[in-house]
C-alpha cells in the first residue's frame, strides 16, 4: 500500500509493523507526531502495545531499559534537548546490550531557542553505545526503522534511527508501506537469550570490578564490529523481500569522479540534484552518502574513495573547536591509505539550526574543492554561507 | 517540476491542502513533496505550506523560495503579506475572495488571478463555523478547474482517503468551488502561461 505521509509517521507505521510491545515518550517539537500516531494506534487497537506516558525523557529512557531487560521490544522517540536529557541512560542502554529502538528528529540545541534541524543532538550521544542510522527520505525511514528492530535484536545493541527536523519529520511524500504479515516473516517476535523474570530473579548492572568490567567493554566493541556485515544481511533480506535496500555507505556516479560530495541525511538528495545537474556539463563529480555513522563505516569508505582526488565533505553539525564530525572522523579512516590514493579532504559547516542548504549553497563547496590542489591537505572547515 | 505556496491563516487548513494536493497529485502518477512552512504556528496568524510535484523523482530538499503559483486561503494576507514575493514571472494566483479577478488589479497586472468564493461554499456545506469557515477542500476544488494539472476527480478521490470528518461534505464542495471559478487573461508579460519549469 502506497500512501503519502510524514516523516515522522513513517517511523510510527515502522514501529507498529515491527509490533514494538512497550513504548514510553515524552513530548518535543518536532518529534511529538510520532507517538501522537502510536498512541492513537494503541488506543483503537491497531497495535498491541503498551503506551507509558512519563514525565520526562529520562524517565522514557529508563521505562525502555526495564521493558527491554524483560525480553519485550522496546521503542522511543526524541529530539534535542529530550535526547540529551537521556543522555546517562543511553549509556545504560548501551553498556546494558539492550536492543531498544529510538527514532530522534535532529533538532539544534539550545540556547538560542532553534526548533530547526542540525545533528549536534546525536552526535554528541556518538559514544553512549547506540548504533546511529541517518535517513535521507520517509521510505528510507520507514524500511531503517523496522531493519533497526532486527539489526540490535541480533547483536543485542540498541539503534537509533536519525531524520532531519521538517525536512523529513514533517513532510509528506509517498512511503510503500509493507503488509503486516510480509513484516512479521522478516522480522519475528523478539526472543531475548537473557531476560529479567520474577520467577528466575536476577539482576543487572551489579558491581563490575576493573577485573571485569574491561572484558565487557571489549565485548561491546565486537559486537559493533560484527554491525557493517549484520546490516549488510538484514538490508540484502530486506532486498529480497521488498526490492529495496539502502547500504551503510552509498556511492552515487563516483567512477571516474574527480570531486566527491560526503553527506549525510536530507542534504544527500539535494547534492544527488546538484551531481546530475554537474554531469550533464560533463563535469567529473560524484557523491558519497554516509547513512551509518556509528559504527563508522571504515572499510566501505575507503573503498568508495581511494583514489579521488578531492572530496568535500558537508557536516550539518560542529564540534566547537575542532570543526565538521563527519569531515574530522572520515579524515581518520582515510589516514593510513598510500598518499597517492588517499583525497585531499575539505570540510564545510553548514545549515546549522535549520538554515536551508540550497543546490546553490552545494554547488558553492563543491566549486571551492574543485578549484584546490589536491596535493596540499585541507587547513581548516570553512564556514558557508555566515553573514558577517 | 511545479513548485506551488499556499497561504492561509492558522486554523483555515493551508497545512492539509498541501497534503490532500499531494495526495491527489500522488493518485495521479505523480512524485509530490508537501510541507508546511517550518515554524511555530498559532491560530489566526499568517501560515505557508508548500508543494512540489514532478513527472520524474524529486530530488531537492530545500525549502521553496520561487514557486511557479500560490493559492491564498484568505484575501486580508494580501494586504499584510507580501504574497507574491518570489512568484516567477507568468505564475498563477488563486485567491478566496468574493469580488472576481479585476478586484485585484496590482496581481492580475503580472500573474494570471483566479478568484473563487470560498468561504461561502464551505459555510454552504458547513464546514468549520460561520465566521471561520474551513476552506481548503472548496479552493483546490477550483484550483482543479484554475491550474489543469490535477484533476476534480482525484482532488475528490484524495479528499475521501484524507478528510475523516464530513467526507461528503467536503467532497461536494470541492466540486461545487471547481464551478464557481473566475479567472483573468494572463498578462501578456507573462508569455505561455504553462511555464516550463527549470529546476527537475
């Protein structure tokens, strides 16, 4: 069935097809459509869950971490401020191997006051354990929210799905939303190998001595290794069933490329624009989408952009005094290629708290890393499009 | 690519005429973006929604600056807005207003200006009150009639999938609007009135 809705119900459409059991949410701007929709779904009966209403995004996260702990299939949705309020129990859902789904509308943090999109919000939660999924239109997200569910059951690792404030949450186009018993052959009902249960009592989270606790680390990191290829298979299944697949790390008209566009989220459709509008003047220009950012995805970036000249990378975020995440990271993974296939790497801060990010504003970054010398390294991120 | 601006104030359901356009548009075969202005809205203040629609993907994800026509929910935005900001040369404006086309002499000068009374039909079916009547179904009723590039029975069609609440009603009126239509010449300024669109 073919429908034209919002972002922000394709991730509730997702939710109730994966037949999420617990959900518990507090509302902000401009996330609060989504659990509007599966409030509504759980109350006419669509779906079988348990709505918890509670009084903070702290108490939501920890609501899901019980829910989870228990077996069931847990889900909440956030923005901004909410998601950094979660902030110490994300590590808790993390360090808990807790399969939990959280869709987050990226949305500037405050002050000032900005309801409009960046992806300062999770980036800075890139360290609490939580695989991050960056969607780029509402079809993405409704097929990324349901492969969520099967991606973090099989690792035992939570996933936060990610869509830019307005740009997805609350525009409208048409989503191929999957039958309920198609779904239910992908992904069964949940079935936890260690759960809490007042017949068996246990704990956890008990006192963990530096005699151990680093070995619980260490485990968490290889369950994030094993992510790249568990997704691979998931999105490949998904394929097969559906026809559609999305890929960690996507290459758009790179052979031959010159120049190459990194993005992330709803800016990789409009560069798409600018790329087919370039290669009809024959210029050699490509892009590179980045949907998975945790765990960064390596290897596939290397192989997308060995031996491109030039790459420009848009980071729809900053770290003060270091500059563009995306830009910095992707730098790293690029560090040990042979410097003769290794890019030239520049970085651009733009459309902070919303500013739109226009096929002109593209088109400016990618004129500017054309025209540098792909032998001498990038100095510093350039900021586009600030007023004086 | 048609880009399109509808402008109403909070309450009169801009917001779901960009939806139900889509949606009808959609049914049609065609690829259809709709969102609201991105922003705080309150009741009665002024309101944005917007659409794109292609016979191909849409690709652009940026907000809509040069829209190739608008439909205006409420004529007072006329004087407290500047409505036509950014309208290519040879767009189209759609206006609920009583009096005809030549009742807006400044626009008609430069855009072709279809007027449609609006209010009247949707207080005729009842919907919304009186004295805040909800006016979206009735307009893109005419707006099928005034653009050609949907038509009445999809506007229809979408409106039955869509609107929950007084579906018939609603319904009625749209086509009831799509027969009381006036429209003015385009300016000559304005050339073909089918623009060719720029940006795919």
């Amino acid at each position: 069935m073919k429908k034209v809705i919002v972002g922000n119900h394709a991730v509730s459409w997702g939710v109730s097809l994966a037949r999420a059991e617990v959900i518990a949410a507090y509302p902000i701007t401009p996330q609060t459509q989504i659990v509007e929709e599966l409030a509504e779904m759980c109350d006419d009966g669509r779906l079988a869950a348990k709505f918890i209403k509670v009084e903070s995004e702290h108490s939501a996260m920890a609501a899901c971490i019980g829910a989870s702990a228990t077996g069931v299939r847990a889900f909440t949705a956030t923005s901004s401020q909410g998601l950094l309020l979660m902030h110490e129990l994300l590590h808790w859902a993390g360090l808990g191997r807790l399969p939990i789904v959280m869709a987050d509308i990226n949305r500037a943090v405050a002050p000032g006051w900005n309801i409009w999109t960046d992806q300062n919000d999770t980036l800075a939660q890139r360290d609490t354990g939580w695989v991050q999924l960056y969607c780029e239109n509402n079809q993405e997200v409704l097929d990324t929210t349901i492969q969520a569910f099967a991606l973090a059951e099989k690792l035992s690792l939570p996933v936060m799905i990610v869509l830019d404030a307005f740009f997805l949450s609350h525009t409208s186009e048409p989503v191929d939303i999957p039958s309920p018993a198609e779904v239910d052959a992908f992904l069964p009902r949940r079935d936890a190998a260690l759960k809490l249960d007042t017949r068996d009592p246990h704990a956890f989270g008990a006192l963990t001595t530096p005699a151990v606790y680093m070995e619980m680390r260490k485990r968490q990191q290889e369950a994030f290794d094993q992510v790249p290829e568990t997704l691979r298979l998931i999105d490949a299944d998904w394929d097969r069933r559906f026809g559609r697949s999305w890929g960690a790390v996507e290459s758009y008209r790179t052979s031959d490329a010159d120049t190459v566009l990194v993005t992330s989220g709803t800016i990789t459709s409009t560069a798409r624009y600018v790329i087919n509008e370039r290669r009809e003047r024959g210029e050699k220009v490509g892009l590179v989408k980045i949907k998975m950012f945790r765990p960064f995805p390596t290897e596939p970036l290397r192989r997308a952009l060995a031996g491109i000249p030039k790459v420009a990378v848009l980071d729809r975020n900053i770290s003060p005094g270091h500059g563009g995440i995306f830009a910095e990271e992707l730098r790293s993974a690029l560090y040990d290629l042979p410097s003769a296939r290794r890019p030239r790497v520049d970085g651009y801060v733009l459309g902070l708290g919303g500013r739109d990010v226009t096929p002109e504003v593209i088109g400016e970054c990618l004129d500017a890393t054309r025209g540098n010398d792909s032998s001498a390294n990038a100095r510093e991120d350039l900021w586009v499009g600030v007023k004086p | 690519m048609r880009e399109l601006r509808i402008h109403g104030r909070g309450g009169q359901g801009a917001v779901i005429a960009s939806k139900l356009l889509a949606t009808a548009l959609f049914l049609e075969g065609k690829s259809v973006q709709s969102f609201p202005a991105f922003g705080v809205e309150r009741r009665g203040a002024p309101v944005t929604a917007f659409l794109r629609t292609s016979d191909g993907p849409i690709l652009l994800r940026c907000e809509i600056t040069k829209p190739d026509g608008l439909i205006v929910l409420d004529p007072t935005l006329i004087a407290a807005v500047d409505v036509a900001a950014g309208l290519k040369d040879g767009g189209s404006i759609l206006v609920n207003a009583e009096g005809g086309p030549e009742t807006f002499p400044k626009l008609a000068e430069r855009f072709r200006v279809g007027t449609v009374d609006a209010s009247a039909v949707a207080r005729e079916y009842g919907l919304g009150s009186k004295n805040q009547p909800i006016v979206n179904t009735a307009i893109l009723g005419a707006f099928a009639a005034f653009s050609g590039i949907v038509s009445i029975d999809s506007v229809c069609r979408a409106i039955e999938s869509e609107v929950p609440f007084k579906t018939a009603d609603n319904v009625t009126a749209a086509r009831a609007a799509a027969g009381l239509l006036r429209t003015s010449e385009a300016p000559a300024l304005a050339g073909a009135a089918a623009r060719e669109v720029t940006r795919g």
